[in-house]
C-alpha cells in the first residue's frame, strides 16, 4: 500500500506532510511510521539503494561495533523474528541486506525517491510549510521535514596538495565503489587511522602486495572478538527479544552486551590512581585490551588518564614485535576522548613483512605525486591510495542542504558561528517543523544508534499527532529553551576528559578547519534523556512554541 492509498490527511494544498530526508536506519522509520499515522511522506534519498551510513561505507572490514542482535529494529517483533544474523558483530554487507529486507517487508520502496539530492530547503511562514529543492530541480512543498540525515554522513576529503595529481587509483573509504576492489598485487596507502581505516587495514594487508599505512594519530583500539553464532544462538536470541529490549533501554548506551573485548555492563567504580602500578599491569594479564578502561577515573582525571595510557601502551608493545613500530602506534592524547575503535588483527597486522608504518608526526606528508606519496623524508610509490579521512560530524549533512528557516536564517551560518545549537537535538529554534533524528546535543553517536534513532522518530511522530489533534501547524523550541538545553548538554561534560584542549575529537568538531568547538552529543545517558524527552512531550510540548 503506498501513501496516497492510506492517507488520512486533509493537506491538498501541500505536496507532503513529510518529506523524509535520507533511507538509513532513521529514514525508512520514520517513512514506515508516517505511513502507518496516514500521512503522506516521502523519502529522498541521494544514494541508489537504501542503509545511509550501511550504503555509502563498503570499505574492506566494515563492521557495526554493537552485537548484530541488538543493532536492529526493535518496534516489529516480526522483523526481529524472521531475520537471521549471522556473526555477533555485523558486518556492512549483512547490515545493508537487513535494511533491504525491512524496506521491502514493509512495502516503503515506492514511497522513496532514490538518486536525489536535497539542496535547499526553504521555510514559508505563510503557508507554514517548507519548500524543498532537490537536485533534480523539483520543488516539494510539505508541512514537516525529517531530517534522517546521519550523524557521520558529510564526508571529509582532505586537503592534501596534489591529490588529484595521483596516476594511480584513489579510493575513499566513505564512498567505496559498490563492486568492491580487488588490493591484489597493488602496492596500497591507507591514509587515517580512525574507525574505518582501522578496519579496512588488516584486510587490505592480507591481500595488498605492500600495505603503507600513514598514521597522523594513532588509535585506542581493541579486539572486536568476532565470530560466526554458534548453531542455536540465534534461535535462544531471539526468544530472548523482549527482555533484551527493555534491558537495552534502560542501559547508559542502549547497549547490554558487549562483544568486544572489554565493556562490562555496569560503569566501573574502581579508580586506577588507588590501585597500586604493580597491580595495574598485573591486571593486563587478566583483562587484556579491557584493563585500560574498566576504571572509574580515567575519564574525569588526566593523571588517572596517563596511567590508564600506560596499559594500553604496554599492551601494544606485547603486540607488535618491532619496537620501533609499538612505539610509533601507542596514542599521544588522552584515552577516551575519541572513539574507542574496534578491530579484527589491527596490531598484528603490523608484524606482516607487506606492512610498513609511516608516523606523519615524525615524517609529515608533503604531498600526493602522481606516482604515490612524499613525506619530509620519502617517497613511496603506489597504485592505490584509500583514504579513510572522516566526516564533518554531526552538523555536516546539514550545513550541505541550503536551509532558510524564519526571516531566511541560515542554519549554516548559525551552526558556523554558534555553534551545534539545537533543543533535544530534535529541533533548532527558528526552523519550524525540521526535525532532526539524532541531531547535535542528543545521546544519538554515544548510545545504540538504532535505538535513538526509534525513540527520536517515535517522539517526532507524537509530536505531529499532537499538533495535528490540537490543530496545530507550527512547531519550533523557543530560544529560551534552546539555550537552556545546550547550557545543560555542555555542562555535563564540561571539565571531562572529552573537552579537554589537548583531545581534537570530530565530537568538538576539532577535524574540520575552523568549525565551532562544541561537544556535540549529550552525555546524561539515553534513560535520563528519554525521561526528559517524554517529561517535555507530556507537559505539552514545554519549551516548544506551537501555533
Ligand atoms: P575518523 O575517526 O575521523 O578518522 C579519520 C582519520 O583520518 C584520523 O586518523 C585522522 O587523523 C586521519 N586524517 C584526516 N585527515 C588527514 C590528513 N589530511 N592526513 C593524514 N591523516 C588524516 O573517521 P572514521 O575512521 O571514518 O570514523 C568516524 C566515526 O565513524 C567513528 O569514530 C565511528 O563513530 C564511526 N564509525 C564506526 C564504525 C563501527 O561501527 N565499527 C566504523 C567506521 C566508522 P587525526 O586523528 O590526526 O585527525
């Protein structure tokens, strides 16, 4: 059935009561549940095929670091019974198949216009509606946008001088070609060492001819623990769906079981500066990649944070057999401030006799020639480059669309001088009726995404109900509120590790030149931020101006 055989809505004068931007997780939710209220939605998307991050990320080892099991949508009991993972850590592939199984199980292509860009959109007080323009030079007139846009989504090309200079091949690991790329008998630079090139390394080692990996930063990464559910695992997962649910909203991530090598369920209480450093280290043997973190003050305390620095540093010299290479990977800025990074073999790739380490912070990269790479100090000649560079985070797929609220203000520009400045990271003050799915200053890249993305989309869809009950059509955070909200979001993690001047984390923005530092995810938990959004939903609205 598509939208306009169910539609419920008296809106003829506009195009849509919902344009959704974006077919990842958080887009073909919000679609389905639109639907399912009887409004007539629909989806742009830019990409040819649904999964957002799980569609453009292809790169060699891509792999969720939550447990399949729980990175999955929970509001259908159907859909958690009739699809079938296959490892506990999911990789793209997979996770990408299981978006296009719940598209297809819930009928949500024909309502999604693929291969279309969204490029502006801009609000009309009058009609109290946005005009949306797409590259295909359609103009769209809707009530609400949904903004399903990704947290990681804007790309990061660097700015290296003379890229496109290269003769050989350049590969992004943020827009992978579909067909996948054969590393065989190629001499490969993998240039960035976060998330994604710390998963793409070990596999492109294993088939590259020589592997050069150009390290800027090294990572805090541990073992994924990966492998194939047992016979029977799935099946006694599965039944165990409705308790696993209720645990993971209740939990500070959205996340109960960990199967990487560490994260136990429960904060830690112990504190690392109370335990003697004998003990600490003798902790390695026991704990292994866990004993740097399961400490409760390494996060809130840069002394605790340096001797926590010290585990992991002695673990990577347990790892990698040329001590020149340990020293070179062991991470010069505090632990915890980015993304603790899962991996599959990541140190062990290093003691391969086709893998070779180039620290930029010693011999900084001039340059990209035709033939390869130069550094102050060497030339290496390749054939393919993959650049695993990261994302304008957060703000980044945003500021991309031309977006106009009230009066023409610019969400660019206000998010370029202020800051990432929204109310509960659903909305930002003077842009009615956007709604942003795991915006800035929501739990959102610090919780279970696909959780935050449900709750976010099952808020929004109240929220429209609401307005459309109470004959409402216009809905924005009063600045009030807004400053408020972002006043509470920085304090929390105001004087933490996460902030501080010596952590330059894409979560402060500190990857993109010149972009405002805020810390852009709320830090209280998702359980007290999901009270708190259904507190404000249940005084009607609180903070909210509707009209
Ligand atoms: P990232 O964490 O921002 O890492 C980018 C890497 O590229 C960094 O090592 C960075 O060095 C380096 N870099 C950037 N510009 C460079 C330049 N001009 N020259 C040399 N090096 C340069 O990006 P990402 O790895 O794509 O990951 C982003 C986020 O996506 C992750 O933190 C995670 O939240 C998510 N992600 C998750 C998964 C998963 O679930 N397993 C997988 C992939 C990504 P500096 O650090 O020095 O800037």
């Amino acid at each position: 059935m598509t939208t306009t055989e169910r539609q419920r809505s008296t809106e003829t004068a506009l195009d849509f009561d919902a344009i959704v931007i974006g077919a990842g997780f958080g887009g073909i939710y919000a679609l389905h549940k639109l639907r399912e209220l009887g409004y007539r939605a629909r989806v742009i998307e830019m990409g040819d095929g649904v999964g957002g991050t799980w569609f453009w990320n292809r790169y060699p080892g891509a792999r969720c670091d939550v447990e399949s099991i729980e990175y999955s949508f929970s509001f259908d009991p159907r859909l958690e019974q009739e699809w079938n993972w296959t490892e506990v850590m999911p990789p793209q592939p997979e996770i990408e198949q299981y978006l296009n199984f719940v598209t297809d199980r819930l009928e949500l292509r024909p309502d999604i216009q693929f291969e279309t860009k969204v490029t502006a959109m801009t609000w009309d007080e009058d009609a109290c509606a946005w005009t949306v323009e797409t590259d295909r030079g359609e103009r769209y007139t809707s009530r609400f946008v949904i903004a399903a846009t990704g947290c990681l989504s804007a790309p990061l090309t660097p700015d290296i001088k003379g890229m496109d200079s290269f003769g050989g091949i350049s590969l992004f690991s943020n827009n992978f070609p579909k067909e996948g790329f054969d590393f065989s008998g190629k001499r490969v630079a993998v240039v960035g060492t976060g998330s994604s090139g710390v998963q793409s390394i070990p596999v492109v080692a294993a088939q590259a001819e020589h592997l050069t990996v150009f390290q800027r930063s090294a990572a805090y990464t541990m073992p994924a623990n990966n492998r194939p559910l047992a016979p029977g695992e799935l099946e006694q997962l599965k039944a165990g769906y409705p308790e696993l649910r209720e645990a993971q909203r209740a939990s500070l991530a959205g996340v109960v079981r960990f199967g990487g090598a560490l994260r136990a369920g429960d904060p830690p209480t112990r504190k690392i500066l109370e335990t003697a450093p004998e003990e600490r280290m003798q902790l390695i043997d026991t704990l292994g990649w866990a004993a740097p973190v399961a400490w409760a003050d390494v996060m809130v305390d840069m002394e605790a944070n340096h001797a926590a620095t010290e585990l992991y540093a002695e673990l990577i010299r347990r790892a990698v057999k040329d001590p020149d290479v340990a020293e070179a990977l062991i991470p010069h800025y505090p632990m915890g401030c980015k993304r603790q990074i899962i991996d599959t073999d990541y140190f062990a790739t290093f003691n391969r006799e086709n893998v070779s380490l180039v620290d930029l912070r010693r011999d900084p990269l001039v340059e990209v020639t035709p033939s390869g790479i130069r550094t102050e100090h060497e030339d290496f000649a390749l054939d393919v480059i993959l650049y695993a560079t990261g994302f304008d985070a957060m703000t980044g797929a945003l500021n991309r669309i031309d977006i106009r609220g009230h009066e023409g203000a610019s969400l660019r520009e206000f998010w370029e001088s202020e800051g990432a400045r929204t109310y509960l990271g659903l909305q930002v003050a003077g842009f009615p009726n956007l709604f942003t799915v795991t915006g800035p200053l929501s739990p959102s890249v610090l919780a279970n995404m696909v959780l935050g993305i449900e709750h976010h989309v099952e808020w929004i869809a109240d929220c429209i109900e609401y307005a459309r009950e109470h004959g409402y059509r216009r809905i924005e955070p009063t600045a009030e509120a807004q400053d408020a909200w972002v006043e509470h979001s920085n304090s929390l993690v105001e004087g933490s590790i996460r902030t501080d001047d010596s952590c330059n984390s894409w979560y402060v923005g500190a990857n993109v030149p010149g972009k405002k530092r805020v810390y852009m995810a709320y830090t209280g938990g998702f359980p007290k931020y999901r009270e708190r959004c259904a507190e404000i939903a249940d005084a009607g609205y609180e903070g909210f101006a509707l009209s």
